[in-house]
C-alpha cells in the first residue's frame, strides 16, 4: 500500500479539481432550466429558448424562428430545422453532440424513460452567470483518512441497463450496471452493485452508495465515488477508496435527473469520509408533468 503523504497528496489534487469542475462556467450550478418533450410533441415553445421544438422519429428537432435570434449550433446559425443530439455537451465533452448556445447560454438535450418505459426527452439551459460561486456554495469534504480505502473484490458482469428512480418524479435514467465490488468492514462483507459511466477514456466504475451520514452530514440522496481498475483487461478492481465519495449534481441544483441510489448500496455504517452536505440546500421541485393520460 503506497504511504500516506502519496495517497493523500494524489487526493488533494483530484479534490481541487473535482471542485473546480463543478464549479466552472457551465458545470452544474449554471443549469437554470429543464423542460421536457414526450414523443408527439409537435412545435413546442420553452420559456428561455427561441423557436419551437419537436419529437420526430426518436430525434428531438429544432426549428429556429422566422426572424431574430436563434441557436447556435456546432459554431452556424441554422437556417432550417435541426436535430439537437442528446449528449452532455461541453459539460463532459463525450457522445456525439456538438456545442449549442443561445446567447451566453449552453443548451444540451438528454434521454430519459418514463415509469412505464416509453421514451422522455429533455432540453436544459445552463446559464454561466448563474453559476455558484465556490466561497457560496459552502462544500467540505472530510480529511483525509487512509482507514477508509478499503480492499476488495470486484466480480465483472455483462453490462445491463438499468432504468433507474430518479429525484424526479415519473422520470427515469437508464443506469449500466457492470458488476459487483465486495470489501469488508468490521468483520462484515458488504457487495456493491457498480454502474458504469461513459467517459472519453472508456467506461469508469462507480458506486453510489447512502449510508448512516447520508441527510444529517453528508447528501441525503448519496454520494458517487469512482473506481479504478487495476489492470488493462478492465477486469480487475483492488481498492474503493471512500475519501473520493462526492455529492450527487442534485445536491447543487433542481434542474438534474440524479437517480437513486440502489437499494444493495445502502450502508448499514457510517463513511466518515469524503464529501460533506452543502450548506446551501436545494429546494427540490418537479420540471415534469406528466400529461394527463399517462
């Protein structure tokens, strides 16, 4: 096992930049709108957002207006209709879409599933002026404690979507599950289950976990702590090291899908490590209604 001051060191760093990401220009705090489309919406109009918007064949379509300003899309002003690929943008740079904006405003378009299946589609708005500043945001983390990175056991699975619960009602996101990682702690073994998150280096094992801190100390819908496979075959993971447990995006904003964590996750002990509850509280409310049919 490396020494403490390496281990600690390696995580000061990653936690500066794990801070700076989330609080960056269009990280998560600059979201300021999320509205939805079902599959036969037909020339919608959103509130911060110019033209209309559709649902044609599973592609969510813009159609810019007749006059004024509009989008821009991959860096042109269209001047037709044009599919805004689901994708996350500028915020990770991964999956196939291109940088939209209106104005200073990022614009990005997601998949997600309804409670019976059937597809949803959403349009959401980051505003960098919007965005908290770090000193506001009142996010601490606990020192670092070498105790709590902890061996284990990581068992690989043919990957399986999951559509899982989400802070929002009636809306679910599909969530990969890879596997299993089993460590022990006081004399007990615990098996998380471990989603994988695709990323421009290739798929990064995670665990979403809530335990005894989870609402009084830490986030109260639970943390996220990326793994690390030991060897090139992906095959192998040998640590999860709880000081690298973050808060979900939700707990920085409403305009979010965070699903929930799965139910083997749940920790019967308390981390105390990693991140800890914000001091600003969001004050969760639901941007989808569902029609009144479904």
């Amino acid at each position: 096992m490396p020494t403490r001051e390496h281990l600690e060191g390696q995580w000061r760093e990653w936690r500066y930049a794990h801070v700076a990401t989330m609080f960056r220009p269009y990280g998560w705090t600059s979201l300021v709108a999320q509205y939805w489309l079902e599959a036969d919406d037909k020339d919608v109009s959103f509130d911060l957002l110019p033209g209309s918007w559709s649902v044609e064949d599973g592609r969510i379509m813009f159609t810019p207006p007749a006059s004024g300003p509009t989008l821009s899309v991959n860096g042109e002003y269209p001047a037709g209709p044009v599919e805004i690929i689901p994708g996350r943008n500028q915020t990770y740079g991964h999956g196939h879409s291109v940088p939209v904006y209106f104005g200073v405003n990022e614009v990005e378009a997601i998949l997600r599933t309804k409670h019976d299946g059937q597809p949803l589609y959403g349009v959401r708005v980051r505003d960098p002026r919007q965005a908290a500043r770090l000193e506001d945001a009142g996010v601490t983390a606990f020192d670092y404690d070498p105790a709590w990175r902890i061996p284990g056991v990581y068992t690989p699975a043919a990957p399986t979507e999951y559509e899982a619960e989400t802070v929002e009602a009636g809306v679910r996101e599909s969530t990969p599950r890879i596997g299993t990682f089993t460590f022990e702690h006081k004399g007990r073994s615990y098996s998380l289950v471990l989603i994988g998150k695709d990323t421009p280096n290739g798929v990064q094992p995670v665990a979403h976990i809530r335990d005894r801190t989870s609402g009084p100390v830490t986030y109260g819908a639970g943390r996220v702590i990326e793994l690390q496979f030991a060897d090139d075959t992906r095959t192998r993971i040998d640590w999860i090291d709880f000081n690298y447990a973050v808060a979900l995006p939700c707990a920085f904003t409403n305009f979010v899908t965070c699903p929930l964590a799965p139910a083997e996750n749940q920790l019967d002990f308390e981390v105390l490590a990693g991140e800890k509850r914000p001091v600003q509280d969001v004050v969760r409310t639901m941007t989808y209604q569902p029609s009144p049919e479904a």
